[in-house]
C-alpha cells in the first residue's frame, strides 16, 4: 500500500538517481550555463556603464527615485523566500511532500538573496559607499541610523543570507558524504573537505537531527520577518500607496507565492531532464498547486483591502493613488498583474490544471511575472502620483535597467546550474527516509 | 638570506615597497590643482570675503540699480539694488542671469575681421579701429552715410553719440530696441502734443485695466512695476487691494495675474476702449480738455456691431465702466504689448490714453514722462528710403542690438547690411548681424566696462566695471572715443582718453565740480545720483488737433482671419539673452516649458486641423513658415496662434542655436515701418518633423488639495473682525479650493495628531496637535519663511537667483524631458480657476524645512538631519545615495545628481566659492541659503550681537521683485515671519495631513469675491 505521492524504490536506485545530476555537464547544460553567463556579462557591462556614466542611465528620475532595482530587489527577496517556508517551516509541520523539492528551494533561496543583495547596492547613488550602512566603529563617530527602515533591510536581508546559508550547508552533509563516497579525483577532495568528516554515525545523526530542528526553528521566524521588514521599506513611508499596515502580511503571502512558483519554474525542467518523475511526482506538485492557490487568493485579497482602504479612508492622496492604478498611463501594468496573479492561478481550482505538468509551468512564469509586476507597481505607481500634482512625472524605462534585470536572472542561474552540476539537488537522506522500501545496504 | 627559498628579506621589502608604491599612485587622484598666492595683495581683496559693487543692470532700456558681489575679482552675483528708486532691491531674472554674458562661452574673444566670403580672422585693437575710421573718413568725404545703430542709450553714451555724429557729414545715429513701441510713442504724441511717455504708478491704482500690456514681464519697467502692482495686492491698513482686469488674445504671466481676464479677439482693443470710453464720459470728470477730444472720439460708436465678436459682452463692460467711474482718478488703464503691434494698436493706444485722461488718472496714477526727441529708430529709417538702392549707405556700425534676428525677413535691413561697405559690429556673440559683417569688435559687458544713464527722470545712474575684462573687449563708449581719436578721423569729440574719464567729465558738468571729487566717490558707491529725482510728471493738455484724428466710422476687421502673434516672455526678453542656459532651462511661468519654442493654440482650432498636443505645427504667413510643437491651451482666442519671442537662433552661441523658433522672422513690416507682432497665417499645416515640447510640470491641477489657496476681500475681513472673539484655527473658508474629504480625513497619515475635526483647507493656524513624540527643540534661532501669495506673480526671478546663488547645475533638454531638472525652487502654476481668472495662482515651492520632516528619520546615514536653527541639513558627503529622502518628501523637492554635471569654461567662474558643487549620485536641496546664514551670524557674532530682522536674505527671498519672500527668525516673536505665520492668511502645504510641521507659511491670495466666483 501507498500513500499518495510515496517513493517506492529501493536507496540504490535513490543513490544513482539523485546522484546523477552530478554527472559531467552535457550540452544542453552547458548552453543552459553559458547563456545565463552570457546574460551576467549583459547585466555586468550595464552595471559598469551605470558607474562610470551615473546612476541617471537608468529609469529612476524625480519623483520616482525608485524603480526597476528596488522592484528587482524585492522581486528576488520574495523568490528566496519560500526555499525556508518549505524547508524549514513544512519540516517542522513534518508536511512530507516538502522533502524532494526542499533541497533545490533551499539553494534557490541562497542564490535569490545573494542576487537580491546586490540591487541595494546596484541602485545606490555611490555605490563604493554601501559600507556606509553598516555600523562599525570609525574614527570621525559616524554612525548608522537606526530609525532608517533601510537599516532594519541591512540587517534583516544579512541575518536571513547567514541563516539560509548554515540551513543549507548542514542540510548538504550527509549527502555530500554520500556524494564523496563515489567520487573521485578533485571531486573527492572537495567532497571530504566539504562533508566535514561525516561517517553516517549515530552520534553524529543525532547531532545532525538536533542541530536541523534548531536551525528550522531559527528560520522560521526569519520568513516572517524578513518579507516584513522588506516591506516595512514601503509601509514606513507616508507615501500614498505604501504607507499601509497591510504590507507584512500581504508581502510574506506574495513572496511564498513567487517562491513556490519559482521552485515550480525549476523543478519541472529538471524533472524531466534528470528522469526524476519517481521522486517528484505529481501529487508534489498538487501540493504546492494548492498552496499557490492558497496564496494567491491571499493577495488578491490584499489588493482588494487596498482599493477599499483607499475608498473607505476618504483620504483624497490615496483615492487618486488607486484610481491611478488600474487607469492611469501604469494601468497595463496593472492589469498585467491582476491577470497573472488573481486570475491565471484561478486554473488551479481544476485538478486537471493541478496535474498537468505543463501548464503548472507556464503557470509558474505567469506567475513570477505578475509579481514582478506587483512590486514594479507598489513602487512606481505610487512614487508617480504623490501628493503635490506639479511634481508628478512618469517613469523612463531604460536599457540599462533590463540589462542589469537580464543580468540578476544570469547570476542566479549561474549559480544554481553549478549548483546542481556540483552537489545533490535532492536530499539523498530525506528522501530514504520516506521512502517506502525497507532498510538496505549503503546510507 | 634564507636558504631555501633564495629570496632574502631586503628583497621582499623592496617587492612590496614598490607594489604599494604603485598602486597607490596608480589610484592617486588627478594632477592636483596649484593655488597660488598673491605676490602682492590687492587692497581690496580679501580671500573669502565678498566685494559688492553697485552698478546699473543693462538688460533692458529701464535701467535698474544693481549689486554685483564679487570674490577674489570675479563676478559671481547679480542682485538688486535696494537704494535704487526704480527696481528697490528687485531684479528679474534676465537681470541676474546677465552674468552668463559676461562668462558666455561662445564670447567674441578678439577682434576679428574678414574680407568678402573669407573666414574671420583675429586682428588687433588698434587695427581694427584704424580700419574702420579709415573707412568711415572715406564714405564720409565720399558722401555716404554712416549709420550708428545701437540699442536704447542714454547718458554720457548718448552725449558721445552725438558728438561723434554731429562732427561727421552724413552720420546717422538710429536706434533700434524690440520692445519700444513706436505705436505707443506715436499714441503719446497724438494725445497730448508733445513728445512724452507714460509712467504708470500701481501703487496708486486701485484699479488697473490692461489691454494687451505685459507690465510684469517685458512692457514699460517691468520689476518696478511689480514691485508696485504687487504692493497693492496685498490688504494695506484698510484692508483693501487694488482690482485688476485684463484683455488679451491669450493668457500672458501678466493676464493670469488679473482677478479678471477676458479673452479677446485679436485688434478688438480699440473697440473695446472707446466702447469704455464712451460709458465713462458722462460722469467723468475729463479735465484739461479731454472731454472735447472724447466726444469726437466715440462720435457714431454703435456699441453693439464694435464689440460683436470681441469676446465681451456690453454687460462685463458696463460693469467695468462703473467701477471706472467709482475709481476715477485711482483707475489706471494700460495698453501696449505684443497684442497691440497690430494695425489698430495706434488708435486702441491713443484711446487708452484719452480714457485716462477722462477719468483723471493723467498725473495721479500715469505721469507723463517727456523723452525729448529721440535719435530716429532703425525701423522708421528703412521705412523712410523703401526705395533706395543702399548705395547712399557708406558704413554701417551696429552695436549692442542685432537687427537681423529682431526684424523681419521681409524687412530692407539685411539687404543694407550685405550691400554696405563696411559693417562693423560691436558685440559680445558672433551673433546674426555679426555674421554679416566685416569687422567683429569684442563688446566689454556691464561688469567690464564703465557706463551711465537715466533710469528715470532725474535718477542718473553709474555702472562701474566689478572686475576686470575676460577678453580684449571694450564698451561703446571707448571705441567711440578710440574711433575719433584716430588719426584718419581726428574728430576731438572729447579732451578725455577713456570712457571713464568723459562719465566723469559729464558728471562734474551736470552736478557742478565744487567738491566734485568727493561726491564721485559716493556717486560710484552707490550706484549713482537720485537726489534729484522727478516724481510728477510733465504738465499736460489734449493736444488741439486729437479731435480731428479720430475718424467716426470705425473700422471693422474683416471676420475669421487667423493670426500669428509672436509674444514677448519674462525668460527671454528681446532674444539677446537666449544663449543663457539658466534662461533656457528656467521653466517659462505659463507653460513651464524649457529649451524651446512652442505653438500656443486653442483645442478646437487643433481639433479641426486634426493634430493633438505633441504634433509639430506649421505656421505660414507671407512672411514664410515656422513650425514648433503644439501647446495647447484654452486660455488663447481661438483666431490666435502664438509663438514666444526670443528664440530660434542661428548663430549666438552653444545653447542658442537651433533651439526654438524665431517667429519674427515671418513677421510683416507694419505701416510705420516698425515690426509687427501679428501675421495674418496663410496656412496651418503638420509637420513631419518630430520635436518634442518639454514641459516641467506635472499636472496642471491641484486635486483640491490645497497647496495654492485664496480667501475673498470680504471673508478676510469679517475674520479679522473676529479674530479676537476666537483663540486660534479659526475658520476662513477658501475660495477656489473646495473643500473636500469629511471630519476625519487626515487621520491616517497623522502620528496621532489629536484634533481631526478641522477642515485641512482651513485658513489661519492650525491648532496645535497632541504630539506622541518629543518635538524638536530650537534654544536661540529657528529659521522660517513666508510667501506670499497675494504679492507673487509668478515671474521666476527667484529660480533664477536660486541657480545663480546655490551653483545648481542645468541639465539641458534631453534631461529635462526625464523630470532630472536640478532646480531647487519651483513655480506651481495650477489652471484650476474659472475662465476669467484660469491660473488660480504660483506657489514657489522649495524645501519646507519641517519640523517634523518625513526626509530625516529615512535616511540610513544620518546624511539628512535636523539642525538645532530649524534647518534641514543635507550633508553631501554623507550621502550614499539611497534616495529614500527623496521618496518620501512629500513636497518632492530634493534633487538627485544623477550624473555629474558641469560648467563649459569659463561658465564655471560664475560658480558661487561659498556653496559646493555636488557629485554624482547624491542628493540636493534647498538650504535657505545656509552660506548666507552663516554669514550672517559670523557677521553679528563679531559685533557682538544676535542676528538682526532682516539681516539675512536667502537669494529667493533677496531679488524677488514682488517682495512676496520673507526671511527670519521663528524665535523672535517681533519677527514677520512669526507674525506671517500666524496670519489670518497664513497656512502650511500638507501639514494638516502629514503633520510635517513646515517652516514655511504660505499666506493666501486675496481674492475679490464677485470676480473670481466659477
């Protein structure tokens, strides 16, 4: 008997399976790994023009002095969101359909907010002073200031970087023992270097489980709270259309939205690249269909509470925000996320949609589309129409700025693919553990 | 050394000495700058400490008193003189802006010569002036004419001038000034006789009715007139202000400052005049005679068929008429400007003048200024010998004025200046004149060369040079003394070898030489002599034969016709000034637009040629054709399309040429031979050409927000009245800004303000909130600004000053267009008013220095901060560059470098060593002009003594014409910006919603209930 979703191969199978991601590259993967190289010499050559020429080579102008980086910015925040959610979060639920995907959420994580780091400085005026921020000890007694929701940001953005990245790295080394032991030349050595002398003891499980509980526990809060201060960059402001207490909640829904359809937009590719249909199956994917589903009904809720806050308030400056919206010259934009983030993922509803692999894929891009859309509207949206009409201006959408966007997606694939030529993309433990066979050789 | 490795320690130590050595320098910032020190200390130098001089602004024939600040012997400021009778501190922007003359970059450097269709080549002084003497003495003994054209001069220039002529056979002096109307002269003499200008007096006016006249732009002396007109703007003791109507084709700055504007059809000015004229009569006064000349004048006048398309009705004149008679006396009626350069201008003038006349205003509200007989104007020459064949012409010299851009392609002066022998132009700019002529001598400007005038009668003024010429250039004055110095001339005009020197002369001859010396020295220092001054004007009558120039069937303009009217605007003046870039990136006050021309035209005329807002439209005269994108605007007669005066450059400099259009070009000679300002258009048509209009800003609504107000005459009053009965916050109800929003509104921005029960519109001071935070403390100065909004007109003299004082850079047209202007002050200009009055009003808008500023608290390193004086501090070295200040300030005035921005040479010497010039990728603001705070406070701090009221000036606040600017301390409770900000008048943008506390009150604009109801 199986319960639905139930891996029933025997741990040799698991092993040379999962282990074969690990293979040398083929062609496919590396043009895969040369176009996402490709597209970070794009963003790299726009980031070198922006410093040499000014950051006005970019879109942002007055008044909108935020756009396509800080929309990126959030955009990558919110992607690296849901590899803890389902990691650490579900792990601690003990929601089982989390273990095949956990492993490559959690990369995914790691690399979207390294990318995600990057835009505050991409986007600073000088950016050879983004150290400005952080508050160490100097002899002229300048210091940060800590009433600034961009502080909280340096702060909330570095804890979530080091705690993903511990998370990940102790989550690995059972598998990497794995890895090394069938490895050899170079592979081996950074196998044994980097699997930290495990051998698989049960002293060392129970270590291992003890310190895995601890940090699931530790980053589970972090997924709250790093979406939230995040989005306190907006709500702290009195801008007309940031300044809103909805804003935690509602980015922490989006973000868990945009990340689960990211996880989405990988895993299938690799699914069928590496014959893993035993592992991830479809009842996998139905379950994240429904926490999509779940999620997106969550902000639309949200944008609805918006437009009836505005209405309700009879504040004029946030009246004429969310008339601006779905019809000022931003309106396609609008639109644009109100069909990929309310409507398309109301195809979920039907299972047929659930279970079918390629439209859940399509979905996915639809998906992340639309919330770049949502963040790119908070942000230049609301900065366009502010309070004094005289001021108001429109945004000039420049090259450079897709450049430097084109470049993020190449550096978050660049590392990913690496990533996945280099270490286990699937927890080897995990999935043995569920895996419902009984115990045999090897680990 | 070691064994092993054969590398010993001397080695590394060398290695690593030289890999640091060149990577340091490898980094090393460029070759540092010398300064070198003076050898010898000029007396009057000081380093760091600024040198003001008085002089005389010569950007306009008015003549205005200035003060140039200089350091370290450069010019780097341009203000007004307060001791000057005329302008009182005041100067517009074109005043001001004069320093990017002086610092042009395209500068005629040398003289230059060049023989027929050669290059120029540079030659010397000496040479130069041997050549065009020899020339001159030639056509002379030759019986030719030497024609000396210059702009309006006055002063010892003029006596030079005709010394200089009157020693030759056949010279010629003529003058030639854009906006000195023939026709009004011409009006003058008609009326009373004699040769006399009028002088009006706003001051005195309790009603003002303008007929075309742009008195607070270009007409008659703009900044004194603003300085009047806006006086009485503002409730005096009585609480009462003056009333203003005004008629003409489109919405000028000047009409969007009348209560009441009526758009008219163009030429209807006569019609509508003597319609006025003809309902006053009977109940006027008419002293002097007038009254005869009058009832000839509206002999056969049937009001109905005079004004039958006009664009008034006979009842919105009855009503006038009435107010005329109630008024009599204190009434002023004032015509002139660009709309009045038609065919009926002459008469619509004349009636004007004969209405004041009637109504008594001749000598209380207009005096007669007598101008003697002027030297004949260029225009009325040509106009004279339409036939002649030029060969009559010998030389011609052309000084400070460019006939080929400011007259008609149509009229006879190019052909004179291509056929002439000689041609000889003494300018600052290669400019269009210039390109044809044969010898190109370098013209000093008003900070380099010596001058004096009579800015009015009995005011003489002094301009002293402030610095030292940049180039090998010379005024007027010294070339006309150097021309009859030599030898092949010889004329002995004067014993005196230099300008200076013959100023000096003619003023020891007019003031008496007893003491001479003494009260020279003072003359200089204060920028001339008006203890003399002439307030009245000359006695008058109606001239005998006024009667019979009036003919009684009048004339009816044939129907539909469409015109172009080419307008003047408080940018550019008479187009001398286009290669400004501060000009050219300062937003036009109407249009807000920059670094262009446009058409301005009526939505449906657009409609029916089928082309929207942001099509290029062509418009043909028989003059030819121009073509400009498309303004459209509902404020212009539908029979009118209008193109700004003063752009379209071919040849003046770097930031002239090809910007715009010239629409004088295409213009038609009028009957008096003078250019006129109205075409008949042959044809409309779209052009294929793409151009882009940038205009700065936004949206030209408010939302009912609040951020202009206005309160009725009368409302005001009864406030006052009561203002005891209530402690505070009472209410003034607006007038044009609605109210809006219910009890309640606001509280969602507020950090818990307690009162949310008042209207956010309300005037007077708002009732102070229950804070949950501890407020900022000020211990001795909390540094606060009033405008006021009654006084304001929008002229932009203060962004001007603002440039010119706080080194903010211009950016050019192509940043513009993506809102990166720099500016730290900004004219709003919302059309939310009712037809008769569009622009409700100009809010200034700079950076409000909150109390509670939404800027500080985002900053992540305290680059923006609260000072202990109530200032908002900007440290740019501290700033990264997050932007987050700039988001979240609500009244979007911070500025990001979005680039590095610079100055051509010698543009940069301009550059103002009290304020720094600021990099790339960091934010900018107002300041309140800290530098001048500061010095300011080192001043009284050395005496000993707290900052006086008054003492510190921002630059906004220092050269606005209107006074609508205050300046001072929130702590002194004596101080007016205290009191401003607890006037009755008094409100603060935003604060009520956002709690922002801004150190800036805005006081409302006065408003006559009855004229300005929608």
């Amino acid at each position: 008997m199986s319960s639905p979703g139930a891996i029933t191969v025997d741990y040799k199978t698991i092993n040379d399976d999962i282990l074969r991601t690990l293979e040398p590259p083929t062609v496919k993967w590396l043009l895969l790994w040369l176009s996402a190289i490709c597209c970070l010499c794009v963003g790299a050559y726009c980031w070198v023009y922006q410093i040499l020429n000014g950051i006005g080579v970019a879109g942002i102008t007055h008044p909108i002095m935020w756009g396509v980086y800080i929309t990126d910015f959030v955009f990558w925040v919110g992607i690296a969101h849901s590899g803890t959610l389902i990691s650490a979060v579900l792990f601690l639920f003990r929601a089982k359909w989390r273990v095949p995907i956990y492993r490559i959420a959690e990369a995914m994580t790691v690399f979207a907010v390294m990318t995600a780091g990057l835009f505050p400085i991409i986007h600073l005026g000088r950016p050879a002073n983004f150290y400005w921020l952080l508050p160490y000890p100097n002899q002229r007694y300048l210091w940060v200031n800590f009433k600034s929701p961009l502080l909280w940001d340096v702060f909330a953005v570095s804890t979530y970087l080091t705690v993903s990245v511990l998370f990940f790295i102790i989550g690995l080394i059972p598998d990497i023992a794995a890895a090394r032991d069938k490895a050899t030349g170079v592979r081996k050595i950074i196998y044994t270097l980097t699997s930290l002398g495990w051998r698989g003891s049960h002293k060392q499980w129970r270590h291992y489980m003890a310190a895995y509980g601890f940090f699931a526990a530790l980053a589970t809060p972090l997924v709250l709270s790093v979406h939230s201060v995040v989005s306190w960059d907006f709500a702290m402001s009195n801008v007309p259309g940031w300044h809103t207490t909805i804003f935690p909640p509602y980015f922490v829904a989006g973000a868990i939205f945009s990340g689960l359809a990211m996880v989405m937009t990988i895993t299938i590719p690799m699914r069928s690249a590496f014959s893993l249909e035993k592992y991830l199956t479809i009842w996998h994917y139905e379950k994240m269909s429904q926490l999509i589903m779940f999620t997106s009904g969550i902000v639309t809720y949200a944008y609805a509470t918006e437009f009836f806050i505005a209405w309700y308030s009879q504040n004029p400056y946030e009246q004429y925000q969310f008339w601006f919206r779905p019809f000022g010259y931003l309106a396609p934009a609008f639109w644009t996320m109100v069909f990929c983030n309310c409507v398309a993922p109301l195809t979920l509803w039907w299972k047929k949609c659930r279970t079918n692999i390629a439209w859940l894929f399509v979905l996915s891009i639809i998906i992340n589309i639309g919330m770049w859309f949502e963040r790119f509207n908070i942000i230049v949206q609301s900065l366009t129409v502010e309070f004094i009409p005289a001021a108001w201006g429109p945004y000039n959408l420049s090259w450079i700025e897709a450049g430097i966007t084109l470049g993020s997606f190449g550096w978050f694939f660049f590392w990913l693919l690496m990533f996945i030529k280099l270490f286990p993309s699937f927890s080897l433990t995990e999935i043995k553990e569920i895996a419902e066979v009984g115990p045999q050789e090897s680990h | 050394m070691s064994e092993k490795t054969g590398f010993n320690r001397r080695d590394f130590l060398k290695i690593v000495g030289a890999t640091t050595g060149m990577a340091a320098t490898g980094c090393a910032q460029d070759v540092p700058e010398k300064l070198i020190p003076y050898v010898v200390q000029p007396d009057e130098v000081i380093p760091g400490v600024a040198t003001w001089y008085a002089a005389t602004c010569d950007q306009c024939p008015t003549g205005c008193g200035t003060l140039v600040r200089t350091r370290e012997g450069r010019a780097v400021k341009v203000e007004g003189n307060r001791a000057h009778p005329v302008n009182r501190g005041g100067l517009c922007s074109l005043g001001q802006s004069s320093l990017q003359t002086l610092y042009d970059p395209d500068r005629v450097r040398e003289p230059l010569k060049r023989k027929v269709n050669e290059a120029f080549k540079p030659v010397t002084w000496d040479a130069a002036i041997g050549d065009v003497a020899k020339a001159i003495k030639a056509s002379d003994a030759a019986g030719k004419k030497t024609l000396i054209i210059t702009g309006s001069v006055s002063g010892s220039t003029r006596t030079l001038l005709d010394g200089f002529s009157s020693k030759l056979k056949n010279a010629v002096t003529l003058r030639h000034e854009l906006f000195e109307s023939e026709a009004l002269d011409a009006a003058a003499k008609r009326v009373f006789g004699q040769d006399v200008r009028p002088h009006y007096h706003f001051d005195k006016a309790d009603l003002v009715v303008g007929f075309g006249a742009d008195y607070l732009e270009t007409f008659g002396s703009p900044v004194e007139y603003t300085k009047d007109f806006s006086k009485r703007r503002v409730p005096d003791s009585h609480g009462s202000i003056s009333e203003v109507y005004h008629f003409e084709p489109r919405l000028s700055l000047t009409a969007s400052n009348a209560d009441t504007f009526y758009k008219i059809a163009p030429e209807s000015e006569a019609a509508i005049i003597r319609t006025l004229l003809a309902k006053t009569l009977a109940k006027a006064a008419a002293p002097n005679g007038s009254r005869a000349a009058a009832e000839r004048a509206v002999v056969g006048l049937n009001v109905t068929s005079a004004l039958k398309g006009t664009g008034v009705s006979e009842a919105q004149l009855d009503v006038l008429a009435e107010k005329l008679i109630k008024h009599a006396g204190k009434s002023l009626i004032i015509a002139g400007g660009a709309s009045l350069r038609g065919d009926s201008g002459a008469d619509a003038a004349a009636y004007a003048l004969l209405l004041n006349a009637v109504l008594g205003s001749i000598g209380n509200t207009v005096s007669l200024r007598s101008h003697g007989a002027e030297t004949q104007t260029l225009t009325a020459f040509l106009h004279d010998r339409k036939d002649h064949k030029n060969d009559d012409v010998g030389v011609v010299l052309v000084a400070g004025t460019n006939p080929v851009f400011s007259l008609p392609a149509s009229s006879a002066f190019e052909k004179l200046a291509t056929s002439v022998g000689l041609l000889v132009s003494l300018t600052t700019n290669l400019d269009e004149t210039s390109q044809l002529a044969n010898v190109v001598l370098p013209a000093s400007t008003s900070f380099e060369a010596w001058n004096d005038g009579e800015s009015a009668p009995g005011v003489f003024t002094i301009n002293q040079p402030s610095m030292q010429p940049l180039y090998k250039s010379q005024g007027l004055g010294d070339t006309l003394i150097a021309l009859a110095a030599n030898s092949s001339l010889d004329l002995k005009i004067t014993e005196a070898t230099s300008f200076e020197a013959f100023i000096k002369e003619q003023w020891s001859k007019r003031t008496g030489s007893a003491g001479f010396e003494g009260r020279w020295l003072q003359y200089v220092q204060g920028g001339g002599d008006w203890s003399k001054a002439v307030a009245a004007g000359v006695a008058w009558s109606i001239s005998s034969t006024l009667a019979s120039t009036f003919s009684s069937s009048s004339k009816k303009e044939e129907g539909d016709a469409l015109r172009l009217l080419a307008f003047p605007t408080v940018r550019f003046g008479d187009g001398s000034a286009a290669n400004r870039p501060w000009l050219q990136e300062i937003p036009d006050p109407m249009t807000t637009a920059v670094w262009g021309s446009w058409v301005e035209i009526h939505p449906k005329r657009l409609a029916k040629l089928g082309m929207k807002q942001g099509d290029v439209l062509q418009v043909h005269t028989e003059g030819g054709a121009i073509e400009a994108p498309v303004y459209e605007s509902k404020f212009i007669h539908e029979d009118v399309v209008a193109v700004p005066i003063g752009l379209g450059h071919e040849s003046l400099g770097r930031y002239a040429d090809g910007v715009g259009v010239n629409p004088l070009s295409v213009m038609p000679v009028a009957a008096d031979g003078s250019t006129a300002f109205m075409a008949p258009v042959t044809r409309l048509a779209k052009s294929l050409v793409n151009e882009e209009l940038v205009t700065t800003q936004g949206h030209d609504s408010q939302m009912k927000r609040g951020i202009y107000r206005s309160v009725g005459l009368a409302e005001l009053q009864k406030s006052a009245n009561g203002h005891h009965a209530e402690d505070h916050g009472h209410k003034v109800d607006t007038n044009g800004a609605d109210k809006h929003g219910s009890d309640g509104h606001g509280d969602d921005h507020g950090d818990g303000h307690g009162g949310g029960h008042h209207d956010p519109l309300a005037l007077g001071p708002r009732e102070e909130p229950k804070q949950m935070y501890k407020q900022m403390e000020h211990s001795q100065y909390k540094w606060g600004m009033s405008i006021d909004l009654a006084s304001c007109t929008g002229c932009s003299a203060c962004v001007t000053a603002c440039y010119a004082e706080n080194n903010v850079p211009v950016v050019g047209k192509e940043f513009c267009a993506q809102g990166r202007e720099m500016s730290w002050i900004r004219l709003e200009r919302y059309f939310d008013g009712p037809e008769t009055k569009p622009v409700e009003g100009f809010v200034p808008m700079m950076c409000q220095h909150c109390n509670n500023a939404p800027c500080e608290p985002v900053c992540p390193v305290y680059a923006t901060y609260h000072s202990d004086e109530g200032l908002n501090t900007m440290v740019y070295n501290r700033c990264v560059g997050t932007r987050y200040c700039g988001n979240n300030c609500s009244y979007k005035v911070r500025r990001f470098n979005w680039f590095d921005y610079s100055w051509p040479e010698p543009l940069n010497w301009q550059l103002n060593p009290d304020v720094t010039e600021r990099t790339t990728g960091v934010m900018e603001k107002c300041t309140f002009c800290i530098q001048r705070i500061r010095e300011g406070q080192n001043t009284a701090k050395n005496e000993g003594r707290e900052v006086a009221e008054g003492e510190i000036q921002p630059a906004c606040a220092s050269s606005c014409p209107a006074d609508a600017i205050t300046f001072g301390n929130m702590n002194d409770t004596h101080s007016k910006v205290f009191a401003d900000s607890k006037s009755a008048r008094g409100y603060k943008v935003l604060d009520f919603e956002l709690n922002t506390q801004p150190a800036v009150t805005y006081l409302a604009e006065v408003v006559h209930e009855g004229s300005a109801k929608k």
